[in-house]
C-alpha cells in the first residue's frame, strides 16, 4: 500500500498537534498541515506548512480544494470544530475523504442546545436556564458554540447575569470533578473503544494533567450516546460531577481531542485508527491496560532558524558521554545528521582505550571520522570550517575553535535549537510550496 497524503486543517492547534504526534511515525502516512496566516506552531512540527484562508472566508473552499489536488491528497483531518462542521457540510464537493462524523452529527455536536435536547432523555445533562427562571447563584455561562473554556465563566450575581448574550447558555453549577471520555466507533461495528481520564489540572480549556479514571458510567453513556447520534471514527464526551456526585454531560465532540495521547501510548492512535476507518480498512485494538498511566504536559521550546552545516565535530567525555551515560539528547541531533547526509567526526582528547569506551557504549558505528588528539593538542589545528559546526561542553576549547576558525560553537544548553521535530516527508510527497 502506497502512504496516504494526509492534510490537517488547521495543524497549529492542540488538535493539529496531537495529529501530528500520532501520525508522523507511521510508514501509512505523509502529512502536511494549512491553516491560516497566523502565527501557530504547525510550521515548527510539519514538514510542509500552507496558508489557507478561514472557513468563515467566501473562498476557503476554492482554496482548499486546489491545494487538495495540487498535494494529491487522500484524506482531510479537520483540527477545529468549526472546520469539522465546515469540511462534513462540504464533503461531497471536495476531491479527498474528509476524517469526521455524518454532517448531522457534527451540527449537533457543534451546539450545547442541540445536544442536551437530542441526549437529555438517555444520559444526565445539567439544568438549562433562561435569564428569567435561574433559580439562584452561582450558575454556569458559557458558549452555546464554543470549544475549550473560551467565554466560559460562573455567573455570581444578578448584575454579572445581565451581561450574557444570546449566543451563551446558563447551566447549573457542577462543582465536582471533571472527566473526557475518549471513544472510537466503526460505522458497521459500532463503539469499539471507551476510555475514561481525570482533568486534573485545565489551562485554557486544555487538559495539561490527567490520569486514569474508570467508572461504571462512562461505558452506559457512550453507549447512549452512541444510539442517537453516528460517530466515524475518534469523538469524545466530557462529564462533571454535579453536588450530589452524579456524572453530567457538559459535551459531545466528534473529533479527535487534544489530549488522547493519553490514550494513544496506550495503544489507541485514534487519528491513525480514525483513518483506516475511514477507508474502510479492518480495525483491531490492541491495548496495554493496567499502567496507571499520569500525563503532564508544558511548554516545549522548538525553533527555526538559517543556520546551515554539512559537518559536524563533536566533543566525547561530558559532551556525548555526560556522567558515564550516553547524551540522549545530543544522539538524537547526530542521527537527524544521519539522515540528512551531515558528516559526524568526533574529536576527543579522551583518556584511555577510545576504541573500547565506544565499544561499550554501542557508538562505534556513528562516525564517519574519528579523530583522536593529546592533551596538549588545540582542537582548532584539526579542524576544517567551511560549513562545519562543533559541539563542545568546555568553554575554553569552544572559545579557541571560534577564535581560530570562526566556526559556530554549541554546548550542551543549546542543543536543543538544533533538533528538528517536523514529521518527515517521503521524498515522493515533496511538493513545492504554493504561495
């Protein structure tokens, strides 16, 4: 089977994101991303990064659609809920296979309203309220359209309630715990998949720390909602414990969530399964269950930038061996060398049998030149510049190479600007960008 080309709309969001993490090892796959012509994170993880308009723009179709075939691509992934309901109302005008629900369900999804009224004689929904019937304070305002906790917001006293518009929706106050509920369904062999996680710590709508969670209540209500309403693929409820303890549905999303890498390490790669199963490809779960599993998450630093090398020389004892373990860090910087063709040479003063201590330390094979020098020696006298960087940890060997060479110099701290975290493209999907 050839890869599929895959594009995610927009890849910057946590949604886009967490696309890309699942998907960018996979051998069935080369991914781009569009999204807007806003400042996001997708150039710094995709490969291949276009500039789409919104779907809110008259010509977002037009534009995406020639991108579609300029990219031959097979599959769309929509990373927002306005694009899911955007690209399943226009699935049937655009030449790839759009990775979402039937256009109804996402409709539905999409507003709080329709949802309660659809699910609120199957599953416990919190109390609606208009303006003129909230019985007391605090109650809950938030969106009726919305996503994450944009907008959202406890409603205090009669003159916070005054300022609600017609696009929001009072709620009763659930002050209990917060829990996602990640699913998958087959449309010919139903809910596959239903897997609980406590939001334990939420920063603008984003679930930054969960951890396992099991109740009997997750599973009745999937199943519920899975009646009334015809998932494809990835979708997820969240649920909130109301005064008395009892679970209440604050939403149904059919899509993928931010946070299923919580359940994808697991062994559920819910936009890889979400795939198959829009090609009609046979799906089977294999799970590694019982791991307690916690997950954090917090800003990473990733970076672009024009520096340009062909080679580069790398320091050994508290360089690439850091308290007699090997640099992981620093390994995986040389075998992005690798893979780009970029000379490694290693240029150590080490003490002892150099042969021996790669040997034992399984990195015999990753050099293309070693050169080993005395103590006495300048490392600047072995060097050839042009186009060459070096990784050091000292200071004053990093300082002579820069003052006879004029060579870039990296300690250890900076690393991490040299690490590139965009998903690979297969030489065959390379395309030009499209301006």
């Amino acid at each position: 089977m050839h890869p599929w080309n895959v594009l995610v709309v927009p890849g910057g969001t946590e949604i886009g994101l967490e696309i890309c993490s699942a998907l960018k090892g996979c051998k069935e796959v080369n991914l781009t991303s569009a999204g807007q012509a806003i400042s996001s994170h997708a150039p710094y993880v995709f490969a291949q990064h276009y500039i789409l308009p919104s779907v809110r723009e008259p010509s977002w179709l037009q534009d995406l659609n020639r991108l579609v075939v300029e990219l031959a691509t097979d599959f769309i992934i929509p990373a927002h809920d306005d694009v899911v309901v955007a690209l399943a109302g226009a699935a049937d005008r655009i030449p790839a296979k759009v990775v979402t629900s039937p256009l109804e369900t996402c409709l539905i999804a999409r507003s709080k309203r329709r949802t309660y009224a659809v699910l609120r004689d199957l599953v416990p929904c919190p109390q609606v309220y208009l303006p003129e019937n909230v019985p007391g304070f605090p109650i809950f305002c938030k969106p009726d359209s919305g996503q994450g906790s944009h907008g959202a917001r406890l409603i205090r006293n009669a003159t916070e309630l005054t300022l609600v518009d017609s696009g929001e929706i009072l709620l009763e106050y659930l002050p209990g715990d917060e829990f996602t509920v990640d699913c998958f369904s087959d449309r010919r062999r139903g809910l596959l998949f239903t897997g609980g996680r406590k939001r334990i710590r939420v920063r603008n709508g984003i679930s930054v720390a969960t951890a396992s969670a099991e109740r009997a209540e997750f599973e009745k209500y999937a199943q519920a909602i899975s009646s009334a309403l015809e998932f494809h693929g990835a979708w997820f409820f969240q649920v909130k414990e109301g005064a008395e303890g009892a679970l209440k549905l604050l939403e149904v999303a059919p899509r993928i969530a931010g946070a299923m890498a919580f359940h994808r390490v697991q062994g559920v790669n819910f936009p890889l399964l979400s795939l198959y199963e829009s090609a009609g490809v046979s799906i089977d779960l294999l799970l590694n269950e019982g791991l307690a599993i916690e997950m954090d998450r917090a800003l990473i630093n990733r970076y672009r930038h024009n520096l340009k090398f062909d080679t580069v020389y790398v320091d050994l004892d508290d360089t690439l061996l850091v308290r007699g373990s090997v640099n992981l860090t620093l390994v995986t910087f040389l075998y992005q060398c690798v893979n780009a063709g970029v000379k490694i040479i290693l240029l150590t003063k080490h003490c002892g049998d150099l042969a021996a201590c790669l040997s034992d330390h399984r990195l015999s094979g990753l050099f293309d030149e070693v050169i080993h020098i005395g103590a006495g020696q300048e490392k600047a006298d072995f060097i050839q510049p042009a186009g060459a960087i070096l990784i050091d940890d000292s200071f004053s060997e990093r300082r002579a190479v820069r003052r006879d060479t004029g060579l870039r110099v990296f300690d250890l701290s900076m690393l991490e600007m040299l690490i590139d975290h965009t998903a690979p493209v297969s030489k065959s999907a390379r395309r030009k960008p499209i301006a």
